[in-house]
C-alpha cells in the first residue's frame, strides 16, 4: 500500500492471486472494518500466429496453407477464433475454409498474393502473414543473378526441383538466390518463386 493511513490509497500486487485488503476506521470510542477482495491476473496477450512458409503454386492447383497459434488462455473460457484473408494480390482467392488454421487457397489468376491468418481470444487478435506467387509459368533457372541470363532450365515450379545454396544476390532491386539443379549444375533463380 502506498499509503497505509489514507482510505484512498493505491494497493500494487506483485504476484498473482486472491487478496482480501481490510479497512479498519476508528475515532477513538468505536471501531469498525470492512473488507474487499481482489483477484490479480495475468494480463491477456494476444495469440501467437503463424501462417506457414512461403509457397510457390502452378495454377490450377491451390495453396496448401499450414497456420497455427497460441495462446495465454485469457480471456478465461474463451476459444480462439481463426480467419484466412487476402491482404493483397491481383485475382480473387478461395478457401476451402477460411475460419480453420490449416486450410486450402485457390487463385483466379497468377501473381504475387499476401494471406494473412488472424487469431482472436474474443479480446485481442493477432495475426501473421504468408506470401505466395501463383504461377501459370515455368521456373527459370538462369545462369547468372539476373532475368537476361541465359536460361540453364526451365522447370515445373515445385519446391523440391532445386536445393538452395547460401548465396544471395540483389541486383536492380530484385533478389536472386543460387540453387543446385537435381543433375549437379548451379544457377540462380529470382527468390520470389522460392
């Protein structure tokens, strides 16, 4: 208690539970108390999100999209609540069902898109997002770090086709990422499809 003989103090808890604070008051003929309860808590967070890695899709085939949150269980006896949303991209996009963490997204067109998967505890939200690129393309794999070099493969886009080197090049604002095709030869191919 800040101030023990004031009736108006403030009471500061430094660890959680049930409290039972007593005023006593007297005038020196009679004596008299009353009591209040506080419970301290934990103060509520909001959930932890994740919305899986970044995918690359070849239309028509859709997104596969692995979500998954955590959360302090506050409020008490509240479940989480689960969204898929398009934050960007040009097409329209489809979930299967978008109020479940693990879920299926199919494009209308191709291009670059941003989901976002939002938890909320009915009191905070939180949320996080992935990047995809829908592709009706092959995947270029070019001899140098930069879209006019010379293509060594074109590829069905699948993540498994290319084993990633630790190499990174960022040239005129686009990055490129050096990868070793499934016969041995190196190459690059812009990081966005990867």
């Amino acid at each position: 208690l800040d101030d023990p003989s004031n009736p108006g103090t403030t009471a500061r808890f430094l660890e959680l539970g049930t409290y039972v604070l007593r005023l006593t008051a007297s005038d020196s003929l009679a004596t008299n108390s009353a009591e209040v309860t506080v419970i301290v808590t934990p103060v509520n967070r909001a959930p932890k999100v994740t919305a899986g890695p970044k995918q690359l899709v070849v239309l028509p085939a859709s997104a596969t999209l692995q979500g998954s949150a955590t959360d302090d269980r506050l409020p008490l006896g509240a479940a989480l609540s689960y969204q898929w949303n398009k934050i960007s991209g040009p097409g329209e996009v489809a979930f299967t069902d978008s109020q479940t963490t693990n879920t299926a997204a199919s494009f209308s067109e191709a291009g670059d898109y941003v989901l976002r998967l939002e938890a909320n505890d009915t009191a905070l939200a939180g949320f996080a997002d992935v990047k995809g690129v829908a592709n009706d393309d092959v995947l270029h794999v070019r001899s140098g770090p930069h879209a006019a070099a010379p293509a060594l493969a074109d590829l069905q886009p699948d993540v498994h086709c290319v084993a990633l080197l630790d190499a990174m090049s960022k040239l005129s604002g686009q990055s490129w990422q050096a990868v070793v095709l499934a016969d041995g030869r190196r190459g690059w191919v812009d990081s966005k499809y990867l």
